[in-house]
C-alpha cells in the first residue's frame, strides 16, 4: 500500500504543476468588485450550462483537479475577463 501512496503523491504534485490557471482564477474571483464566492461561481456556471460544484471549483483552484479548455472559457465569461488574463504572470 506504501508504493501506491507514493505514487498518488507524486501524481498530485504533477497535476498541481499542470494547472497554473487555478491560483489565477482564484486570484481574479477574490479581486472582482464585488467578491465572487465559489459557490456564487457554481450558480454562474450552471446558468451557462456547465455544473461544476464548489468542491470541483476548489480544487481546480488549488491545483488538485485540472481545468479543461472549455471549463475555463466559462469561467472567464462568469468572472466577466479574458481567458488570457489567466496566464498574464503577476
């Protein structure tokens, strides 16, 4: 069991290098006027069609869960910016 803890390890840390968008996304749901809570973000993404919960949405911002391509577009429209404002480096 040792090996595969390990190894489950080692995955969580390739997937957090993976997903550089997570903290971004956090970083603009905190800075919008007024604050996006992660559950308002569930609501906003669910009116587009895209159901995601709060747990989903927190992982994603802390790295654990990858965001896809078509996830992030959504979020961008929720948070009402770019989806390159997610990759500009701060």
């Amino acid at each position: 069991m040792r090996g595969i803890n390990v190894g489950l390890r080692a995955l969580k840390k390739l997937t957090a290098k993976r997903n550089s968008t997570g903290a971004a996304i956090k970083r603009i749901r905190m800075a919008v006027t007024p604050k996006v809570t992660q559950e308002d973000m569930v609501g906003r993404l669910a009116k587009q069609g895209l159901l995601l919960s709060q747990g989903q949405i927190a992982k994603i911002e802390n790295g654990t869960r990858p965001v896809m391509d078509y996830e992030l577009t959504a979020i961008a429209k929720a948070l009402k910016v770019k989806v390159e404002d997610f990759f500009v480096k701060t």
